[in-house]
C-alpha cells in the first residue's frame, strides 16, 4: 500500500517542526500559522465546555464516540487498577480467592494499557515483543468479557 502526502499534510508537519518532508514555509506562514493555532484553541474553548460538560452529565461526551475504542482503553486500565487496589471487597463466585481475582484484574489493567500500543502498530505484530502483547491483549479482553458481571464493589 502506498501512501501519498498532500500539500497541505506536508505543510502541516512542516510548519509543526517534526521534519522536513518537501515543504519550505513561505515568510509570511512563519507569522500566521502560530496565529492560526491560537485562533483555533479559542474557538475550541466553547466546544471543550460543552464536551466537558457532557461528560460530567452522561459519561462520555459527542467527540468520544469518533474513536470510542481509545476513549475506552485510555481510562479502563486506570480504573480496573483502582478497583484492584481499593475497591475489591470479596471476589466472584468461581474464583477460587482473593489472590487469583487481583491476577485476574491485574491481567485484565494490562491487556487493555497494551491497545494504544497495538494501534500504533495496526494489530499487525512484527516481533516477539509485539506478539506477547497481542497475546496479553486478547486475554485481557477474554477475561474482562468472562467477568464482566463480577466488576462490582
């Protein structure tokens, strides 16, 4: 598969300072581009309320579901790991105790803090190392879907 940058990709990256890849700036981005960036972080101020707002309000907000399997596993392994650490009062029938229920969490907290990193590499593993983390992924998602009545206080 090959990718094409547009200008206007190539300008971006340019003006961002991660590299040069084709793009000279002409004098006068050099002054509007950073007024370009500021005039957009305050048009955004209204929509970050509203989006802040909302998720205080309903738990997630509008933006949220465009990419709602980061927006998942950004927050989900912080949260398991506060309930393993102070939350868990008995562990699920099935489970033969305590120790086993945290190995289970503690599984659970890192297949899902692996998803940023399996993104990045497009689920295709290229190595051991990517492969270990595909395998932690999967069984984090395995067991989270086996206990998922059981994440309860």
């Amino acid at each position: 598969m090959k990718v094409v940058m547009t200008e206007s990709f190539k300008k971006d990256v340019s003006k961002m300072g991660l590299g040069d890849i084709g793009y000279n700036m002409k004098w006068w981005e050099h002054v509007t581009w950073p007024i370009e960036r500021v005039l957009e972080k305050i048009t955004d101020v209204p929509r970050n309320i509203k989006w802040f707002w909302q998720r205080g309000t309903r738990g997630y907000a509008d933006c949220d579901w465009w990419d709602l399997d980061h927006y998942l596993a950004g927050w989900l392994p912080k949260a398991l790991k506060d309930f393993r650490t102070k939350g868990i009062s008995s562990h699920p029938v099935g489970v033969k105790g305590r120790k086993e229920w945290v190995a289970i969490l503690k599984k659970m907290e890192k297949g899902f803090g692996n998803f940023e990193r399996l993104s990045d590499i497009f689920f295709h593993p290229k190595n051991k190392r990517e492969e270990k983390w595909m395998k932690d992924y999967k069984e984090g998602l395995r067991l989270f879907s086996k206990h998922f009545y059981n994440l309860w206080d």
